[in-house]
C-alpha cells in the first residue's frame, strides 16, 4: 500500500473514531438507561417474588393462629382481624363460613355469598362457595335459587359437577321427584371424575331409593 493510500485510511479511521466518540457523547445515555433498567428491573422481581413470599407467610402464620383459639366466636373474630390482599379475603370468609355453620348460619351464608361473589378469588374458590352455600343454606335458600345455582355447576366441564349434580339429585327428591333424583344419580355413577367417596355416597342412596345398581 503507497503512502498516500496508508495516511487516507489513518484519516478516515480517526474520522470513524471521532464520528463513533460523537455518537457515545450524544446516545450514549440511552444504552446506560437501559443497562440500569435491566439490572434494576432483575432487582425489582426478586424483590417481588421476595416479598409476596414474606407476605404469604405472614397470611398463613395469622390464620393458624387465628384457628388456635378455643371458641368458634373467637376464631372468627380474630380470622376477621387478619389484614388481607386480593383472593386472600376470600380465603377468610370461606374459612369464617365454615366457623359460623354451626352457631351463626345466616352470618356463614352471608360470608359464602361474599366469596361466590369475590371477583380477586379464584374461580375454582368461588364456586365451591357457591356450593357449600347451597348444601348449608337448605330451605333458608329459596329453591328456584338453589336449582339455579347449582345448574351453572353441574355443566360439562365445570370442576365441581359431580358433586353438584348430586345436589341436583338431592333438590329433586326435595319436590318429590324420586325417579328423575334416581336417573341423575345413576348417570353420575356413569361418569369417570367420580371420586370413590362420591361414588360409595351414590350408591347408597339409589339403593335406599329403590334404585338398582348396574352390574360391573
């Protein structure tokens, strides 16, 4: 390479450098902001992460000991102390419903209607107190609200229609409509999600029912 052509690439390399420094001194700022976004972004989750453990162990360390107390009345008054976020209120008036079954039924219906309806309570959560609330509130229910609650239940794919297609049973017998209780508990047998308990509970009563029970 002549000389001419060896000083023209040292000039144009310092022009790149200098082009290249000029771009550092203008945008440069922003590859910092983003090195201190990620770095402090990876912070910030396991800060997360870290805290909604702490604050999980705290609930369930104030629920146990919530449960410690001797009287039913106590426990619900010290569950209804417990400071709570989201799904957790829900959480404790399904436990405060199960406290007040026997002394308090309207105030336990009251409290599972609060939970069936809490939108921060999972799904899941939410229809199982909509059934307890149906299996508690017996004739303190109407029945055309009972049917209609555990009609949403008992749809294909719902997770608790087994057990709400046994209420369904139940609610019919409750009119007087042994045969129709009889065929519902009879296609639930049927069924593969039946739990063996459930099945066991079934069975009983088609037989008591004068129900037969298919062979195998």
């Amino acid at each position: 390479m002549s000389n001419p052509d060896s000083f023209i690439d040292e000039v144009t390399e310092e022009l790149r450098r200098d082009r290249m420094m000029g771009y550092l001194r203008r945008y440069g700022w922003i590859a910092v902001l983003l090195v201190a976004l990620i770095v402090g972004g990876a912070a910030w989750n396991e800060w997360r992460k870290a805290s909604a453990r702490a604050s999980a162990e705290a609930f369930g360390d104030a629920v146990l000991a919530a449960l410690e107390n001797d009287g039913a009345a106590d426990r619900v008054r010290a569950l209804a102390e417990i400071e709570t976020t989201g799904a957790q209120r829900g959480l404790l008036q399904l436990l405060s419903a199960g406290e007040l079954l026997e002394s308090d039924r309207d105030a336990a219906l009251a409290a599972l209607d609060g939970a069936a309806n809490d939108s921060a309570l999972p799904e899941a959560y939410r229809q199982l107190a909509a059934l307890k609330r149906v299996i508690a509130g017996s004739a303190a229910l109407p029945l055309e609200e009972r049917e209609m609650i555990v009609a949403g239940l008992s749809q294909p794919g719902q997770p608790l229609r087994p057990l709400a297609l046994e209420q369904s049973a139940l609610l019919q017998l409750e009119q007087g409509n042994r045969e129709t209780a009889i065929e519902i508990l009879t296609d639930l047998l049927s069924q593969s999600d039946v739990s063996e308990s459930l099945r066991r509970r079934v069975s009983q009563l088609i037989v008591a029912l004068g129900g037969q029970l298919e062979a195998g």
